[in-house]
C-alpha cells in the first residue's frame, strides 16, 4: 500500500482507465459473456451460490473505484482489474435485468491481505496482521435499468487455503426489509493468475499454496447441474498487458427462498479472523450511486 503523497502516478493510471473503459470495448479487450448463461434459453444455469467466508464485513461504501482506502485515501498497488458484473432474474424461463439490486464485492489485496480485520495471516505460518479501521478494496454499486455495475479494483492476491478469487453479494430490499441476500465467488483463470503473479507487486511473496483445482470451494459441487462450482463463475477475462477488463453475469431465481447446496463451509478457507460484522439487512443510503 502506498500512502497519498506517492499515489500521483497511480491516481493518473486510474483516471486513465475510467476515461478509456469505454474504447477497450471497441478495441477487442471487451467484456465477455459469463458461461452462466448460455446462448438458448432452455440452456439457462443458474449462478450457484457460494458462502460468504469469514472476511464480510458491511461497510456501506457506495463507490466503483475501491482500490482506494477512505481511511487515509491510500491506494491498494496491483494489475488494475475492471470488473463489470450484471444481475438477470430467470421468471418462467424469460431472463430480464434486475434493477435496483445491491452489489458489494470485497477480496483481498496484493499481499493477500483484507481490510477491516482484527487478527488475520495471510500466509499461514506464524504471525498475524491487523488491518482493523482500513477499508480498502469493499464497496457496493446499485444496478441501474440494465441490471448492470461497474468496478476499478486490482488482481486479487492469494492467501493460504484459497485460490485467488473475489466475493460478491447480492441485496434486494423491499423498505427496510432484506428480501433476497444471495452471496458468491468469483474465479480466474490460471495461466492469467500466473502471468499477473509474476510481476510486482505479487512476485515478492512465496508461491502461492492454493489452485483452482484443489481449492475447495472452487471445486464444491452445483446440485443443480452437477458442475464444479468454479467452472460456473470464473470471469470472463481479457487484458492488454496493462489492465484486465472481466464480467459475470448473475442469474438469480427470485421465486426459490432459499438454496439447498451452498458451495463450501462457512470459513471460505483459511483461518477466520475475530474481526468483521454480520450483515445489517438495512437498505443502502441515499440515492443513485455514483458515475462510473
């Protein structure tokens, strides 16, 4: 992490970024269809859903860029990732946007590190750090007409006991009442982890312990389809060497209460930290969220 006064070049590479998401399209870097749809209708996969983990800690940032920590406007060092994820509800076979849905992400950084922990090792030996107060790399969009939000965020980092991915939820109120809380990951592919963990500041860290193959939540089983989990919601992924641009598109089937196969346990991997909050149920303050 960087403080403020030596983020000016970064904080130029952003801008950069947030100016030029639009041409990447154009220029063949764009956004590709998740594989959680297919091209027919009757073909249509439901997005599985994937614990929460132990890190979720309900911030309440409304923000697309969070590579940024408000706490001292410190900026998180890594391959910039923009991250484009639109929510679709499936009703009698016909797949539309959804609107209005709150989408959090959160993941760790660089250093395998998430923000707002008390006690928390990324590396699985002995020793533990403190990010208590820090909130980097969290915050939430609202989907707007096309079920659509946008992310600036970096590759996440790995930590012991994962394969690198990143968490997602989706929030659906009606008044202060939580009527859908759909949590899930999101994975990458492996020969683009291996060639983003071979530059700075990823490469001055160990070999990372954790694959897609032998992670497990990666590797739980849909009930519905009988597919590893991970198959399902690895990003679509395209980069010009400077920047990965990656889209999932999350199905959801708002008539079913509940899920009957979660994929993996309750610590996500890893050793949970005393850290972090429950989700409050309330609905997100104020109105649109911001431009991106």
């Amino acid at each position: 992490m960087i403080d403020k006064a030596g983020a000016v070049s970064l904080l130029g590479r952003r801008e950069m970024i947030l100016r030029t998401a639009g041409m990447v399209t154009l220029f063949g870097f764009g956004l590709g269809r998740s594989r959680a749809i297919a091209a027919t209708a009757d073909s249509i996969v439901l997005t599985p859903e994937e614990t929460e983990g132990p890190y979720w800690v309900d911030e309440m940032l409304n923000r697309s860029d969070i590579t940024v920590d408000p706490s001292d406007n410190s900026i998180q060092e890594g391959f910039p990732l923009i991250l484009t994820v639109a929510v679709s509800q499936l009703s009698n076979g016909v797949v539309t946007p959804l609107s209005g849905a709150q989408v959090d992400i959160w993941h760790c950084n660089a250093s395998g590190l998430y923000s707002d922990e008390a006690t928390y090792n990324p590396g699985g030996g002995s020793g533990s750090v403190t990010t208590t107060g820090q909130k980097f790399l969290r915050g939430y969009q609202v989907t707007d007409a096309h079920g659509t939000v946008h992310f600036l965020s970096i590759y996440p980092g790995w930590y012991s006991g994962r394969t690198p991915h990143i968490h997602c939820r989706v929030r659906l109120y009606s008044g202060s009442t939580t009527t859908t809380n759909f949590t899930t990951q999101f994975f990458f592919d492996e020969s683009i982890t291996d060639t983003v963990f071979a530059t700075a500041p990823y490469n001055t860290r160990s070999n990372r312990d954790t694959i897609n193959s032998t992670d497990s939540i990666y590797t739980s089983t849909d009930c519905l389809t009988g597919a590893e989990d991970g198959d399902e919601t690895s990003l679509k992924l395209a980069s010009n060497g400077k920047r990965a641009v990656a889209s999932y598109n999350i199905i959801l089937d708002l008539s079913s209460t509940t899920s009957s196969c979660v994929g993996g346990t309750s610590g996500g991997g890893g050793t949970p930290p005393s850290g972090g909050t429950p989700p409050s149920g309330g609905p997100p303050p104020g109105g649109a969220p911001p431009s991106f």
